[in-house]
C-alpha cells in the first residue's frame, strides 16, 4: 500500500469512528430518556450514526486494500484504542438530557456542514455515502436546535443546565475544526475537506441557535481536546471499547 | 373509513341494524337504548369507537389492558437496550436499535389508543411507576447473554404476536387499528430473533450452547405469558369470559398457549436447540403437541414482585422519569411562551 492511501484510509477512520463512538453514547440513552418519544429519537439519531459508520468503516477496508480485506467488524471490533481516529468530543460519558443536546447541536451542525462538502468528493463512494448522511444529519441538526431552544428558554433551572452544558461540551468542540494529516492530503485530493474550512459556517449556526435561545455563548475554554484523529483519547475511550468490542472479541472467528 | 358514526347504513358491514339513538330528549328509556346499542354492535361484531357509549366496565377492562400492553412495550425495552451496546457485530447492533425503537413506538400507539377512552399518559404511567399497574411479568427475567436477544424475539415477541394478532379484531376500533401496525413490526422482530439463533446454532460450539441456554431459560416463562388456564379443570377464573363476550378476546389463554407451543416446536427442531420440557410430545389424537406441566407458582410469584428483575425495571424507568422531570417541564413552559408571543403577535 503506498503512502498516500494510507493517509485515504485514515481520514475515511476519522469520520466512520465519529459516527461510530457516537452511537454508542447514544446507544445508552434507550430506556433512559426524558420522555418515550426521545427515546425514540436519541435511538434514530444513533442508528443513522451506526449506518454511517457501517459503510464509512466498510469504505476504509477497501481502500486499505488488505489481504484479506477489513470489514466494518473486523474495523469496529478489533482495532485498539490507539488506531480509533474519533474526536474525543464524542467519546465524552452520558451526562444530562442539556449536555447532550449542547453535544448533539455541535456534532450535527458539523457533520451537516461536513457531508455537504463531501458532495463533491474525488472518492465516489464517500460521495455517495455523503449524499445519504446529509438528509439525515439535518434532521439531527434539526432536533437538537430544538432542545436546545426550549431547554434555553424554558424554566429557569433548564436555562442553567443548558448553559452549563454548553461551557461543558465546549472545551471538545475546537478538534472539530483541526486540520490534522489525513485531513490536509484528503483536501488536496479533492478526496476531503479541510475541517477548518467548515469552522465559520458552525459556529455562525451555533452562535444563531444560542441567541435565540438566550443562552450566552461560552467564553473560550482554558484548555481543548486534542489528539483524537492521531488515536490519542481520554482515559473513558478505553471502557467505551472495553463494553463495545469484548463480546465480539471473546469468540474469535465467530459469525454473528 | 374509521369511524362507526359515518358508517353506511346499506354497505355491507355497516350499522343498518344497529342505529344510534340520536340523544337523551329524543329517546324515551335512552339509557337503555344506548345499552342495546353497544349490544348490537358486539353482536355483529361491529367495531365500538371512541364516540360510542359504552359500559363502564367495558371502557375500564379495556383502559387496563390497553395500560398494561403499553407499559409492556416500555418495560419490555430495558432487558433488550441491555445489549445495544455490546451487540457483536454492527449490523447486530443497528437491528437491535432498531427493534428496541419499534417498541417505545408501540407504547406510544397503545397509550395514545388508550386516551380515547378519557384517561392521559401520564396518569397510565404513574400507575406503573406506583405498581397500581402490571406489565407482563416475562420483562422481570434478565437478559445474561446476547442469545437472549434471540431468544426474546423468537419466542417472547412469537408468543406476543400468538395473543395479538387477534387483537387486530378486537371489538375498540382504536386498539384494533393500533395493533394491525404493531403486529406487522413484532413479525419482523420474531424472525429476527429467530435468525439470531440460527446464526448461533450454526456458530461455535460456545455459541451453541449460548442458544439453548437461553433457549432453557425463557421457554416456561414464554408459555407463561399466556396467563393461568382459562379452560377445562384447571380455570381459574378471571377475566377471560367476559373479555370473550365483549369481543376484546378471541382465544382462550389455553388455546393461544396450544398454538404457541405447535408453532414453535418444529422451529426449535430446526434451530437444533431442545425445549427443556421431557413431556413434549406429538399426540396424533388431538393433533397437537402435548407439554408438561407449568409451574404456576413461578409464575404467580414473579407478577407479585418475586423476580430477579421486578425491582431494576421499575428503579429504571422511574429514575429515567423523574431525571426528566425538569426536562419534560421546559418544554411545556418553552411553548407557552410561544403561544403567547404568537397571540400578543397576532394581537399587534
């Protein structure tokens, strides 16, 4: 495999684990909702992650090109959490309803923005997967635009807790928007986007959704993650994976 | 068409003999003209609507039922969710989602079917948070390995679907309707569950043992959802018989139980995996599957709160409401405000 695919399949990670690790937060919210329609919605928002991730991840094991090929399990279930390229925004534990609707609102406005890029993309098949994922990560967008209204203002304790949330999630949001190797190469192929090209077009929606929601946009965070797309996470992506991957990794060979 | 009101009196199915009494001045002994009415219509099996009058005991049975099948959907979600995130391949996890979904969408059918009958959501579910309500009592056994996932959908939701497909033919025309759509998912989730076990019984050694383990472990109490015998010598009483008159059950519990058990047997014959009863045997006399004896006890004592589970499911869904409290709250303050600016707008 030369050099350059290397950097292809890097960059196809990055995105498959974001949709991945994702929907296993989300995962954990069936059952635990505020109400049963969220329930539902949380467990749609995280299957349409699961799908993306499913034919992002299958993407990679092709362009990758091993012998025998990588499938979408071989991918999720028996890498290490040093070869995960996710952001650690989405690795971040369950907290309350308001911090995932602050973490929800980001993610979605940047994966709208995102897939609405990759439209154009060199990589036909990635394309395509985009031309499926922008329908959806709108509605996503949609939802947490939503919540995040009503939650802002709402009652006064839901007004705290949605502030609270967003000065929370905020420290993980700036990786977003990082312009990491694989990222650089895709951009140059035509293959991706640069994620800081994307940056204004976030924030200007974020920022709208706040004001309407009078919520005060937070001040700059002391300190942001970093590391994510070169495998580097924070200390709960090893249980994360530990509760994904172990069944899958107890029985090897085995068809499911 | 959906309601009875605007039925043809001449079409074929329609209410030609059963003409509603227009209203009380009108109608000399109304109270029972509108008795006959309701009689009527059970006896052409008629569907009876919202806007019909009906008995009081009639509208209670139903909202008890209706309640507890809800809450059942609700329940029913936690021991399956327990595997969404250790599901051992993706697409397994995807189905699983998805299934556990289907079944908060069922519960939201079957509430919103059971406040045509003048009871609200929120006072069904504060019933089950309280126990005043059951839900079926199957959902207080643990789900110990991914082959319960199979399990569950192969003989819980194929004995589910066993008592509701006649539901689809219940005489409250709302429930009627609610259950066609749920029927049709819970379908999909039986054959789903059955090719989970298929996929296993041809796996590994281990994952063999994983299906008829579970297999083991949820086959009494699948035939235990069926409710105590309704039949023969061993009745013992209930609602049966008057649910039966009103057109709201079909089946005896006895002879859904039958058909359960004559439905599954060939496929667990086919998965490989031996049904733990040594009574099961084909009687070329009746033409059905004999089976053992059913440990009513169990059964009894797990629905009075003496299971491994009745504690955790009802801890979980009262935390989960009641972490939502202030949740659910915004909303409601968020759109009055709304609806107020939208009036002081339409003012100005």
């Amino acid at each position: 495999m030369s050099s350059t695919d290397v950097r292809h399949v890097h960059y196809l990670l990055g995105l498959g684990d974001d949709a991945l690790v994702y929907a296993q937060r989300l995962g954990e919210w069936l059952t635990h909702a505020p109400q049963i329609e969220e329930d539902m919605a949380l467990g749609n928002v995280g299957l349409d992650l699961v799908g993306q991730a499913r034919s992002l991840l299958t993407r990679a094991g092709e362009v990758e090109g091993a012998d025998p090929l990588r499938d979408e399990d071989d991918l999720a279930m028996l890498r290490d959490e040093r070869e995960f390229r996710n952001v650690q925004l989405v690795e971040q534990p369950r907290a309350d309803f308001a911090h995932e609707m602050a973490r929800l609102l980001w993610f979605s406005t940047y994966q709208r923005e995102l897939y609405a890029a990759l439209l154009d993309s060199t990589d036909e098949t990635l394309a395509g997967i985009a031309a499926k994922a922008v329908k959806e990560v709108d509605y996503h967008r949609d939802h947490a635009t939503q919540w995040v209204l009503r939650l802002g203002d709402g009652t006064p304790e839901s007004h705290e807790r949605m502030q609270a949330a967003l000065v929370a999630v905020h420290p993980y949001v700036a990786e977003l928007g990082e312009d990491h190797e694989a990222a650089r190469w895709a951009a140059e192929q035509g293959v991706g986007v640069l994620p800081s090209s994307l940056t204004d077009a976030v924030n200007g929606y974020v920022a709208g959704v706040l004001e309407q929601a009078t919520l005060t946009p937070p001040d700059p965070p002391r300190w942001h993650a970093r590391g994510g797309r070169e495998g580097v996470h924070s200390e709960v992506m090893g249980y994360l994976l530990a509760e994904m991957q172990h069944l899958h990794r107890s029985h090897p060979g085995a068809t499911w | 068409m959906y309601g009875n009101d605007f039925g043809q009196a001449d079409a074929p199915g329609g209410r030609a003999t059963t003409p509603h009494p227009l209203n009380a001045a009108e109608t000399p002994d109304y109270t029972d003209a509108l008795a006959a009415y309701f009689d009527g219509l059970i006896e052409e099996d008629q569907r009876v609507e919202p806007r019909d009058a009906m008995p009081e005991a009639y509208r209670k049975t139903l909202i008890r039922q209706m309640a507890q099948h809800a809450h059942s959907e609700i329940i029913g979600m936690q021991p399956e969710a327990n595997w969404i995130t250790r599901a051992p391949s993706l697409r397994r996890k995807a189905i699983l989602m998805a299934k556990v979904q289907d079944e908060a969408g069922h519960g939201l059918y079957l509430y919103s079917a059971a406040e045509t009958l003048g009871v609200d959501r929120s006072e069904l579910l504060d019933k089950l948070h309280s126990g005043q309500q059951k839900y079926s009592s199957i959902f207080n056994y643990p789900t110990l390995t991914w082959a319960d996932a199979g399990a569950i959908g192969w003989l819980v939701d194929g004995a589910a679907i066993m008592n509701q497909v006649p539901l689809c033919r219940c005489s409250y025309g709302p429930y009627a309707r609610a259950m066609i759509r749920v029927c049709k998912e819970e379908s999909f989730h039986q054959r789903q569950g059955f090719e989970i076990l298929w996929t296993l019984s041809r796996g590994t050694e281990e994952q063999k043992a994983m299906a008829q383990d579970a297999a083991d472990r949820w086959w009494w109490p699948a035939l235990q959802m069926f409710g105590p015998p309704d039949t023969g010598e061993q009745a013992s009483g209930g609602h049966t018989a008057q649910s039966m008159a009103w057109g709201i059950k079909r089946f005896s519990n006895d002879d859904l139980r039958q058909k359960f058990v004559d439905m599954t047997v060939p496929q667990a014959q086919k998965l490989g995996i031996t049904l733990p009863d040594p009574d099961l045997a084909w009687n070329e006399e009746r033409g059905h599957w004999d089976f053992g004896p059913i440990d009513w006890d169990e059964f009894w004592r797990v629905l009075k709160g003496d299971g491994p589970c009745n504690e955790q499911r009802i801890r979980t869904r009262v935390q989960a409401h009641e972490d939502g409290a202030w949740v659910r709250e915004a909303a409601a303050a968020y759109a009055a405000k709304q609806a107020a600016r939208q009036q002081s707008e339409a003012v100005a």
